[in-house]
C-alpha cells in the first residue's frame, strides 16, 4: 500500500469512527474511483459499507468497476437489493458483465435479479461472446449518428445521450441497417459549421475495425499500432455492435503479459492476484511443467552415463560442466527472449524464420568465439593444458552456436504449430541446450583428447 493510500485510509477511518459522515462524503467525493477501490480494500466490512454509501452514485459504481473478485463478492452481500440494482445500473455495460463473469453463481443471479430489463440484456449480450473475443470486451454504449444529420442535431444529440456513453470523442456513422460507413471526433464536429452535415465532414475511405469473434490480443494491438482511443466492433455483416476503448485494450496488454511471463517461467497460467490465489491451486499450477522439465532432464543424465568413460580416463573434464551448461542455457534464453517479445510486440512474424536464423546464427558466432577464445586462454593460464583448453574452447563455441539457434526458431516453431511462443522460453530451451552441450562436450573431447 502506498504512503498515499495510507493517508486517506486514516483520514477516511477517523471520519466513519467520528460518525462524521458529512464531511466523509465530501472528502470521498474528491478521491479517484481506482484510488477508493484501494482503500475498500484496506477498511474492514462495516467500514466499507459506510465508505460506500456516502460516495456518490455514479462515483460508487466507478470505484466498483476496479474491486477485485473477493471484495465484489464481499461487498454485494452486504448492500441491500435496491443499492445493488442501482449501482449495476450505473455500471457501464463491459465493466458490469467483467465482473459478472468473474463471480459465483448465487451472486450473479442475485445480481441480475436487481438490474434493470435494459441492464440484464445488455450483460446477456455481452456474455454470449467467446471469452478471448473483441465482442468479450466491447461496450455497447457509443456514440452513433447518421449521414443526414448537421453538425448543430449532432450536438444536440450528444448532450442527450453522451452521459451514459463510454466515450463521446468518437462519434460512428451508421445507416439505417446500422452499418458502419463512417466515422467523426468530436474535434472535427467542432471545427465544421452547424449547417455541414454529418455525411459530407466524416471520415468514410479505409474505416478501420474488428470483428465480434476476432482475438482480443489482436485487437489490442490494433490499438497499439494506431494509438486510437476506441475501435468500432461489427459484426459479419457490418453492422456496428460495439466498441471497444483503450482501457480495455491496456487490460488485454497486461493479462496477456502476465500470461506470457508465467509460461516463460515454467507455470501454467493463474488468472487470480498471487495474495488471493491458494496454496495447493499455486502448487498445482507450477508442478506438471516441473514434473516435464525433470523428466526431460534425465536425457542430460543418460548423456553423461554414456560418456562416463570419457570423464573417467580425464577427470578434469567434470569441473566445466557447470560452466558449459549455465553459459548455453543463458546463450538460449537471450534468444528466445527476444524473438519472443519481437513475436509479441508484431515485429517478427512466421514468415521471418530464415532472417531470424541468420541473424542469430552471426550474433551466436560472434559471441561464442569471444567466449570461446576467453574461456580456452583463462583455462590454459590454469591449467596450462593445451588440449583440455582447446577442447573447453571449441566446446563452448558449439554449445553457444546450438543455444541461440535453438532459443531463436523455438518461439516460431511455436507460433507455426498454433502454441503460445512464450511456452518455448528459458526452462524448455535450458533444457534441450543442456543435453546438446554435454554431447558437443564429451564427443569433442574424445577427438581432441583421443580419449
């Protein structure tokens, strides 16, 4: 918890204990809606439902579109039916159905049965969607005009309706099919004439937008690319069914990241906060990749059992094998790094598999000779054995070479076979470069040495 949150945590405290519930709406009324969902989660039960109740309606249900899970569910049981249905009703209609799909079932029917005719179907609509699909995350709550209209009825109908829209700075032009021909700012309403019409000052060529079932992730990168704030949603027909605004897109961007970082460390996704997530479903997410990396890792084991006699007749040989297998790891995991956060960001794609290869194939050259010739001269100046210093030099030239390669067409052999890129990351890449390095290892090691 921030110092800051702490201070109006206090503040707030010292109101609700001093019964000064005055000045508690006052001060709340000030506080950012993401800022009191901060402090909701800091107060105890009966000072939450104090907190509550003296902010604002539109403010409440603002904050509540930023609780998590645990303390929605906390909170519904403890307002009574006619708040609950006022506040859903104040909700817009992606953040009411995000939550609705995040709770139990006895809460959602409770909280269906308090909203509106109105509130309830959009929610419905909403949750027919896939849930990894643009129509997922999209608001049914725009602003639309039509070609016909001037700018002045444009105006007009904007003050009528724009309170309970997501966004207003972006208008959509429909027809009378409700398909999308066009789109206008605000901006540009404000710089026309009153008498222009909508039809003749709109942008109408190359209207860029999503489909309901299109993938969430690509919708947000739409949004990066672009720098929009809102993206119209249509359905196959092109109808105009939603938008989606770039908060959405930012939350897309973050669960996505946070995907790819567990998968990259091994874990199967967890959609919970790692506070509120127990300790056997932790426990269960981390063990099925743990249980497959050490059963592949016993390839590393058998490699050395076939080659115990080599190591047997020099055991000096045994001391660089740590060294050669951390050194390949991390070589891997450099490269998959990158080509998975290039694949990511859309910077490299499928079809750049063989500028990948040759790319990683001139770096790994470059950096496995350096570290090659360092490692053979620090070795010799030891050692002074000049075999044994070549053969950790030509070793390691190898191992490096196999690891980039390998770090950098994993994410895209990944990606070509329809699999997340971030499954093929430092664990998985570890893993196999450590079983090349020990075979590069011993079977140089046999010729140089004639062991």
């Amino acid at each position: 918890m921030t110092e800051h949150i702490e201070t109006l945590v206090e503040i707030i405290t010292d109101f609700i204990r001093g019964k000064k519930i005055k000045e508690l709406q006052d001060f709340a009324a000030d506080i950012n809606s993401a800022d009191l969902a901060d402090i909701m989660q800091e107060l105890d039960n009966e000072q939450r439902v104090v907190l509550f109740r003296a902010l604002p309606k539109d403010l409440a249900a603002d904050a509540f579109s930023y609780f998590t899970p645990e303390l929605t569910e906390e909170l519904v049981s403890l307002l009574s039916d006619p708040e609950l249905g006022v506040i859903v009703d104040e909700l817009f209609l992606d953040d009411a159905a995000d939550m609705v799909a995040e709770l139990p079932a006895d809460v959602v029917r409770r909280i269906l049965k308090n909203a509106s005719d109105d509130t309830r179907s959009g929610i419905n609509q909403l949750l027919q969607y896939q849930e990894d699909s643009a129509g997922s995350i999209m608001t049914t709550e725009y602003i639309d005009l039509s070609a016909d209209m001037t700018v002045e009825e444009s105006f007009k109908h904007i003050r009528e309706v724009g309170m309970d829209k997501e966004t207003i700075y972006t208008c959509y032009v429909v027809d009378n099919k409700e398909t999308l021909i066009g789109v206008v700012t605000v901006k540009t309403l404000l710089l026309s004439k009153y008498a222009d019409k909508i039809g003749d000052i709109m942008s109408s060529a190359n209207i860029i937008s999503v489909s309901t079932n299109d993938d969430r992730e690509h919708v947000a990168e739409i949004f990066q690319k672009y720098d929009f704030i809102a993206l119209p949603v249509v359905d196959s027909e092109n109808h105009l069914v939603g938008i989606v605004t770039v908060d959405d897109a930012m939350e897309v961007l973050e669960e996505e990241n946070t995907e790819d970082f567990q998968k990259m460390a091994a874990m199967l996704p967890i959609d919970e906060p790692y506070l509120s997530t127990g300790v056997i479903e932790l426990a269960k997410k981390r063990v099925l990749w743990l249980m497959v990396l050490m059963i592949s890792a016993t390839l590393s084991g058998y490699i050395l059992t076939h080659y115990q006699s080599v190591f047997a007749a020099m055991p000096a040989l045994i001391a660089a094998i740590p060294m050669l297998m951390d050194t390949g790891g991390n070589a891997g995991s450099q490269s998959s790094t990158l080509i998975i956060r290039g694949m990511a960001v859309g910077e490299l794609k499928i079809t750049d598999v063989l500028k990948v290869l040759f790319k990683e194939l001139r770096v790994s050259l470059l950096v496995g000779g350096t570290l090659a010739v360092v490692n053979a001269l620090y070795k010799y100046i030891l050692s002074g054995d000049l075999l044994l210093s070549i053969t950790l030099g030509l070793s390691l030239f190898a191992t490096v070479i196999f690891a980039q390669t390998i770090g950098g067409m994993l994410p895209i052999l990944a990606k070509s076979l329809k699999l997340d890129p971030a499954l093929m990351a430092s664990p998985i890449v570890t893993t196999i470069v450590d079983a090349g390095s020990l075979t590069f290892y011993f079977g140089i090691a046999k010729t140089v040495m004639n062991l």
